[in-house]
C-alpha cells in the first residue's frame, strides 16, 4: 500500500504516456520507422531548446553531452572561461582539465548568480579563450544565472558560450538562437519527463567551425561523426531506442501544452514552493533561485542529513539533500516536468511534520496555506 | 492487426517482465533502494561474465566501453595488437587511432576466423604490445573467434587481452576468468534481452595495473571513477535507471535458467538455423559459424539489398542485411536472447517465401523441415 513521492531534481516522475511507451515491444534502429521517429523527436527538441540549429543526441546521461562539448570545442593548450558557483559548474572545469584546456575562472559563491560584468572582463583580459562555460540552473544551489545577460556579453567576442541547461531547460526561459547562445546542452529525465539515459545539445554554426578544428581525441561523443549520420536520420552508434519511443509521447505532451505554458507552470510551482518554505519560517538559499529546483536552508538545531532521510522514511516523500560541502546544510525540492502544481503541497507537508517532529519550531498548515493561495491565483492549474 | 517478428542481432526482443519493469514509475538512483539494486545486477553480470573481477556499467552503447577499455588501458604512443576481420573489430583499430595508440592488426578475410598463432606471432614481434583486441562474435560476418586460443596465446605475456563479447557474450561460452580474459565488453540489447543503453566492462587486476598508468583524457569513461563510485554501490554519473531495474528481470530470468542452458539454447537455435538454411540451398558466410547470429551468402539472381526489404515489407520479419561492403552480399538471422527456437521457424518462412517472389528457386518448406528436426531432437526446448 506504500505510496512514493518522488520530487527531485531528476530523475523526475514520469506520466502514463511515457511508461506505456517504455513497455512497448522494441523496434529496430536501422529502419526508416526509426528514422522517421528520430528525425521527429529532433526536431520537436528544436523547438523545445528554442533553435533552429542542429541538435545531436548522444546514448548517455548529461555529462556526457558535457564532454562532447568540451573535446569537440577545444584542443589541448587551448583557453576557456568557465563561471562557476555549483558542483555541476566545476565539472566543466574538471572536464576542460581533462582535455588539457587551461581554464580561468569567474568564481561565484554557492547560492549566488554571475555577475554579467564578470564576464565580460574575463573576455577582455583573455580575447584568446575560445570557449565560455556556463549553467542555466545550478542543480545544486537551485540558482538560476542570467543567460540572456551572459550572452550578451559573449556575442560580441570570438568566443563560444556554452551553457548546461541539463535542469534548466523547459523550466527557464532559454532563447537559444535569439540571446545566441552556441552550445546548450540537455539531459532527458529532468523536464523532459523521461528516464535518464538520453543527452542533446544543440550546435551553432559558429561551434561548428571550432568542432572540425579540435584536436582533442573523441570517438563515441565525436560531433562530426554525430553530423554525418544526421544527414541520414540516424546515429553513429546505437541509441537507446525505448527512451527515443518515449520521448515521441513526451515531446507531444510538452509541444501540445505550449512551451510557455510549460515555462508558466514551472513559475508558479516554483512561486508555491517558495511562498510554502518561507511561511513555514525557512530560508531560501538561492538569492537568484531557479523555477527548476527550490534549495532551502537547513533550520538551525534540525540535522539536515537526517530531515530528508526522515522525510523518505516517514512519508514516503523523496527530496534532495544538499551535494558536496551542502550536505546536511540545504534541501532541494524539484518542479518541473511531470511534477504539478498539487504535488507542492505533499513537498511542504512532509517538510512541516517532519520539522515538527525532529524539534523545529513550526505551525502546521502554514506552508500548505501560502502555498495553495499561489496555485489559486491561476488557473486552471490542471491544463498547464 | 499487423504483427511484427524482430530477428536481429540487436536489438532482440524483449521478454515481457521486461517490457513491464520498463513501465514502472521511475526511482531515485541515490537511493539505498537503487544502491541494492545496482549491486545486484552487478552480481549477476559477475555470473553472466564468468568472473570475480569487478564488472563496471556505463550508461552509452557498447562502444562506449570499447571506447573506455582503449582510452583507459592505454596512452598516446603505446602499442596495441587489434585482431581484424570484420565491421566491428574494426573499430578497435579506430579507437586505438583516435587515441594515437600504435596499432599492429592482425588481418582476418571477412567471413573467417582468426588463426590463434598469428596472435602468439604478433606477440613474439611486438613484445612492448599493452594489449590485444579481439572479438568474441563479429556481429557483421557471422564469426565465433576462438577466444580461448586466442586467450592462451596472449596470458603468458605481459599483453591484457580485451574482448568485444558485445552480441557474444551468453550465446557463445566466454570463461573470463578461467581462459584468462582481462576485459570483456557487452551490451544490453543484445543475449541480455534488454533495450539498447547500458554497456558492461569485467576488469582484471592486470588491467586495473595500466588503468591507473593511462595518459588518455577520460572522464565520462574514466574507470577511475567507476572503481571509486563501485565502492559504494554507485556509478559517478546518472544511470539509466529504468534499464537498471528491467536488467534485474532479465538476469532473473537468465539465472534462474542457468548459464549453460543459455548457451545450449543458443547452440540449439544456431543448428537448427544453419540446418534450415542449407536445406534451403543457401551457403554460410561464416567459416567458424557464431551460436549468436547466421550470416547467410544471398544466392546468384537475387538482390540481396531487396531480399531483406522484401522480407521486411511482406512478412512484417526484420532480418538484418550486410553492413558496409557486406551490403547486399548477405543477410542475417540472429539466434540470442529472447528469440526462441521456433521463432527460427518463422525467419526461415519468410526466407523461403520471399527467395520464391524474388525469383529463386527453392522447393518451400525444405528449410522449415530441416529447422523443425534439429529443434526436436532435444526437448523440452520451451524451458531452455
């Protein structure tokens, strides 16, 4: 009779549609039923990733369209700028330490945004650097950095911007080719409501002239291997096909919802959430926090590792704990993809008991209340 | 009301506990849940391998752990031994190049069998080779190399030897520990009867010597961090979470059958393929013929490219035609996983049918004939 809750920052929960199509006897890769499946599901992660360039997918999880990124931009001894801030900023530093790239950093703290301006003087202190490294949402301070800005300041420059929206995409805004940003890389099971085991990124022309440049060895994430076979609909290598049958019933949900209905939902969610977790008397840890993924101070006195345990054991609920040096210190609570606006209430109810019950000071309801009254404010909450 | 039969070397069909552990709703992979799960399914792939060496998994197609047993075993200058003879093994030698390993191939006529002394012979002239690459099955002709000769001829050396037992491995016999094999590589979509997405290594201390010496930029692929997140049960990236839990089917169901009567079925079903075949009047490409996959010569007057669309479009049977310059020249049936043995009966079928529409001459039913005495000399073949 147990019931589980899941709502964390990917995995994310997956709707009917998906899990049926996950079930279905498996088709084979090299047919023209594939390919015309393939080409469709690009195509609606154009206009998911708001572009019209070209958008590969790799058989992997997001790191490895992070890798790709970085071997196929950049040869050893070349110079990239990578904005940091988060755990998932420094694996674009270590990835670029891999290949040899030299890197220089725009040191942000935990829980805070770029500053566009920082950006912009790194650019002009090293016009060589060949690519700028970026996170749509940090996933593990809940921030969300300025892109549009970002972008503005690399457009003007030789330079490349490529921004890791893995979380962030369909949950803040990403205008692609119209803020111009070169590479955005994604991941399949945060809002894009499927399985982990699927990465996209999308390639600007200007990246692609870096890409037939690199010197970097690559073969399973080679993004000129990957462009040969688009020419056919297909993949270098075999992909991972129930996730691709999938996504075809994911991509139909979201294109049919709108892509600023989509985008609307996450806001509110994210809105709810925050209203909840402030009027249950905690703190935001994000000052510029993400509509992906809401990360919430430990109280003082409550045992942070233990709160989120507590919270699975008791009720069933799964949230995020914090990564790395946040451990025990913040929560995270997801709201994107298949999580609805009502699923917010069962995040905050869970957070207000379990407070109450390893000794915080909390009235209960309080969080419920302020929540509910900012999923009442737009409806119909159901359709978006 | 169309049915579809699915014959090919991967993907095969999925079992149906399966298909329905595929549409469960998705769990946390940071989770003790997950973490209990994932060591299982590693115990398994330990029985599936024939090992007690640690079994890595990444989340990517097969080559991506051929990709992770050449960048990691070796560096930009080291020498390497790469058996040859068909579209596979092939890439050994191109992911040996995109590493800037220098490569001695062993030549092997499409179609046959490596002879194991040119092994010892490569080895005796190239004493500073760090490994040998060799294939269990060639997926692209057909092909069961001798693995344990070629094993025998590599041990005494300071040589790993690394096998490609991608569409091999549980339809042909691979003793990794007892013949002495230091990496062996497979896929899930293959004799594991999962969908395509999850790629397995077995790692030998030998191995794991040249792992940490290795000079290759790695990081998605870095079996560093797989030995380090295997200490807690964990991969360092995101898994395919939904493969993980279907893979606990599919081992189930393999276990519980047993190792060798995995392999007697596959025995069984290659017999009873070749036997259905050559009654038709058709020639084996393969010399040394894989219990995986039959590559069957097309026969003088028949287009080779439109029999397999022709069999594809009328009987709703997928066989896989020839890959590369094969194209056209043969065609496939595979005989693994999933596949049972009077669902022989069924490729033959179109096969015949189709030879007849395409203008060969064939007496049908000659082949299901031959087929159907192979299967029922040993019984209960349901259970096997």
């Amino acid at each position: 009779m147990r019931k589980d809750y899941l709502l964390t920052p990917g995995p994310t929960p997956l709707p009917p549609q998906v899990q049926e199509a996950l079930s279905r006897p498996i088709i084979h890769h090299r047919t023209a039923q594939y390919r015309a499946l393939f080409k469709r599901i690009l195509s609606g992660m154009q206009a998911a990733m708001q572009t019209k360039q070209s958008v590969v997918m790799f058989t992997s999880s997001g790191t490895g369209a992070m890798e790709a990124s970085v071997c196929n931009l950049l040869s050893p001894g070349d110079h990239a700028i990578v904005i940091l801030g988060g755990k998932f900023a420094e694996r674009w530093q270590a990835l670029c330490k891999t290949f040899g790239v030299a890197v220089t950093t725009i040191p942000v703290a935990y829980g805070e945004a770029v500053d566009p301006e920082q950006v912009r003087a790194a650019l002009k202190q090293h016009p060589e650097a060949k690519a700028v490294f970026a996170t749509l949402c940090e996933t593990s301070t809940g921030v969300a950095h300025d892109i549009q800005a970002v972008a503005a300041a690399v457009r003007p420059t030789s330079a490349v911007l490529v921004v890791d929206a893995i979380s962030g995409l369909l949950a803040e805004d990403c205008r692609t080719d119209e803020w111009g940003v070169d590479l955005v890389v994604t991941g399949s099971q945060k809002a894009l409501m499927l399985p982990p085991g699927l990465a996209f990124l999308s390639v600007s022309e200007k990246a692609w002239m870096l890409i037939e440049q690199s010197k970097s060895p690559r073969y399973y994430f080679d993004l000129r291997l990957a462009k040969k076979a688009l020419a056919d609909d297909d993949t270098p290598f075999t992909s991972s096909v129930s996730l691709v049958v999938a996504m075809d019933e994911a991509l139909k949900l979201i294109l049919e919802a709108g892509l600023p209905q989509v985008l609307q939902r996450c806001r509110l969610m994210a809105q709810a959430t925050r209203a909840g977790v402030e009027a249950i008397g905690l703190s935001l840890f994000a000052k510029r926090p993400s509509n992906a993924v809401t990360a919430v101070n430990v109280p003082a006195g409550v045992d942070g590792k233990k709160l989120t345990k507590h919270i699975q054991d008791r009720y069933n609920v799964t949230l995020a704990g914090g990564q790395g040096e946040m451990a025990g210190k913040i929560f995270r609570v997801a709201h994107m993809g298949y999580i609805g606006p009502f699923d917010i209430l069962i995040a905050l109810g869970a957070i207000e008991l379990s407070l109450l019950e390893l000794g915080g000071s909390v009235t209960p309801g309080e969080g419920l209340k302020a929540a509910q009254a900012v999923i009442g404010n737009l409806s119909p909450v159901g359709t978006r």
